[in-house]
C-alpha cells in the first residue's frame, strides 16, 4: 500500500469503517509525512490483545485477559485453570465480531479456537472473563482535535439474544440511555487513553460496558469511523458529519470549529440479517414501521439470492436507518425488531 500511496502521488489516506486497515493507514500516513496518529498507538487499538495489555499497564479497568498464538495452545490449555468461566474468545485482528464466541467449559475451547483463527490474519487470539454488563452496551463514535475528544456520541448498543451468534451488534440507538456522571465518566476514561497514546486529529469508533459498580470498561476503541452506518445516523441526530471532518483530518484541513453537539430526537441504525443460510425468498418490513421509522434503506441483496447466516457484520443483508418518538419507543422497537422486520430464507 506505501508503494502504491507513493507511486500515485496521493495526497493523504483515510482508513473508513475498517479495523484491519487501520494499522496500514496509519503506517502509510507516517511514513509519507502526512497527519495521522502514532503507528505504534494506531496499533495498539487495533489488536485485542496489546489494547488489553495497555490497559492493565496503565490502571483502566480491565477483564483479566492474556493473548495467544495458535501455536500456543496448548499452553493457554495448561493455563486456563487461572481464569474464571465463563470466558470470551475472540481473534485479536478481526472486526465485526466474526470469530467471537463465549466459552462457558475447557471442552468448548479447541473448536473455538480453530474457528477464530479462520478470522485472524496474524493467527493469534485472546481468552478474557466477561465484564457482567449494567444496562446497554455502549457504542458510537468520536471525535479527536489534537488529541483533545472534542465530540462524542454515544449509543445503546443492541444484539439479538436469540441469535445464531449474539455477540454481534444488530444495531444501535440514539441517545445512549446512560446518566449524565457516566457520560462524564466514560468521556474521561477515553480521552486519559487518548492522551497517553498521544493520539491526534481522527475519528474513533466506541464500544464498552459499565458493571454493576459503576465502573467503566473500554472494550474497543476503533482508530477509524463505526461501521453499520453510526457516521451518517449520527449525522441525523446532531448535524456533525465525521466523515467530511475525517477527509479534512487525512487532508491537514484544520477541524478547529467541530464541537460537542447533543443528539436530538430518537435514531437508530439496524442490520438486517438472517439466522439461517439460504435461498432469500422475501424481506417484510410491517406497513406502520415503514410510514412511521424508516427514514433510508437498502438491500445488499435480492430475493433469489444465497445468503449467509449471521455470524459476524459481514452477513449483513441491508441496512436501515430509522426515527422513533420517544425513547420508549426506540427502545422497545429496537430490543424486538423481529415483530417488525421479518426475513425469509428457505
């Protein structure tokens, strides 16, 4: 990619939406002299198990957590008897939740091991405890000027509990139900870790989760724009567009004005998906959602079509955007979308 960059005399790289490309942005930017924030930094966000490691390192609050090679696991077998089950096995290097599984006994482990690999590109993987959540999960997106977070914006964070994988993000909602001390809370943990990683002027993609004490657990913070359309519903929710303040960024445009905006009104993004493979035969969508919610949306894929099982975000079929009148309503829709939108395979 640096040969390429070079030999097309470009002007600046933008990593969007993407985990993997991160760390290539980042080193390409570096090492052609443009705006970007510290390769070894963009890194370490970028792999699960140095991101662990630094966070222990410097006294965030952090599942207990060690990082493996394939070659390893033997040894992480004869060392497992140091964590508490149930544990989180995850590929360090992957994206989108593909390879993430929950391993509830030592039997479950090699296969899920052998399965994460398929979804590493450096073959290693990491085992963690589970961080017992209160409320949502928390996702969203945000912005760095020079370093200082100058605007974030939260989400609730939703799963399909019944899923064939529940560990993947169906969507998100708009404004994060948390209280406004833990908005405060969360927005200091990120910006300490910003600071000492001494990151500069990009965009950041947020998961994490707060336990039953109140405390704030940084689960991912993605040196790159959210997938699953978080830049454009946040768009509609505050006005801020990210993704022209990220070219401004790539670009050495000054992003001096981009300030906290609150969200206003109720959004949401969903994925559509399928919890079989097959023949997609038919997506219905209920008559009053679509007056009354949905405000985009798009197809990926057309009746006819073999489809995937969702098993990560790369089994996504389509895409919405949505708009709720109250909270409770947002909430309500979101945590039962299955009433509302139904796939059909066969």
């Amino acid at each position: 990619i640096l040969n390429l960059a070079k030999k097309l005399h470009v002007d600046g790289v933008v990593c969007y939406a993407s985990d993997p490309a991160a760390s290539t942005a980042a080193y390409v930017a570096e090492c052609m002299g443009f705006p970007t924030s510290p390769y070894k930094s963009v890194d370490i966000l970028s792999n699960k198990d140095k991101f662990r490691a630094f966070l222990a390192e410097n006294q965030f609050c952090v599942p207990k957590a060690r990082g493996y090679s394939y070659t390893e696991t033997e040894k992480m077998l004869r060392e497992i008897s140091e964590f508490t089950f149930p544990l989180m096995l995850k590929p360090v290097d992957s994206s989108g939740s593909k390879g993430v599984k929950k391993i509830d006994s030592i039997d479950m482990l090699r296969g899920a091991v052998d399965e994460a690999m398929i979804y590493s590109r450096c073959k290693r993987f990491i085992i963690e405890e589970v961080v017992e959540k209160s409320g949502y999960q928390i996702a969203g997106d945000g912005f760095s000027v020079d370093g200082k977070l100058v605007f974030r914006c939260f989400a609730n964070e939703h799963f399909d509990a019944s899923g064939i994988n529940p560990y993947v993000p169906v969507g998100e909602s708009w404004p994060c139900s948390m209280n406004q001390e833990l908005h405060n809370k969360l927005h200091e943990e990120i910006q300490r870790l910003l600071t000492l990683l001494n990151m500069k002027t990009q965009a950041y993609n947020f998961d994490a989760r707060i336990d039953q004490q109140g405390n704030v657990y940084l689960m991912e913070i993605g040196p790159r724009n959210g997938g699953n359309l978080i830049p454009q519903v946040t768009k509609y929710a505050t006005g801020v567009d990210m993704t022209e303040y990220t070219i401004k960024a790539a670009m050495g445009e000054t992003c001096s004005d981009l300030h906290m905006v609150e969200p206003k009104g109720y959004w949401a993004n969903y994925m559509i998906h399928s919890q079989k493979e097959g023949i997609l035969k038919e997506v219905q969508i209920d008559d009053g959602f679509r007056m009354n919610n949905l405000v985009e949306y798009e197809m990926l894929y057309q009746p006819g079509d073999m489809v995937d099982a969702f098993t990560g975000s790369n089994g996504t079929l389509g895409t919405m955007i949505l708009k709720f009148s109250t909270r409770e309503e947002m909430l309500e829709k979101m945590d039962h979308m299955e009433r509302w939108v139904k796939v059909h395979v066969e």
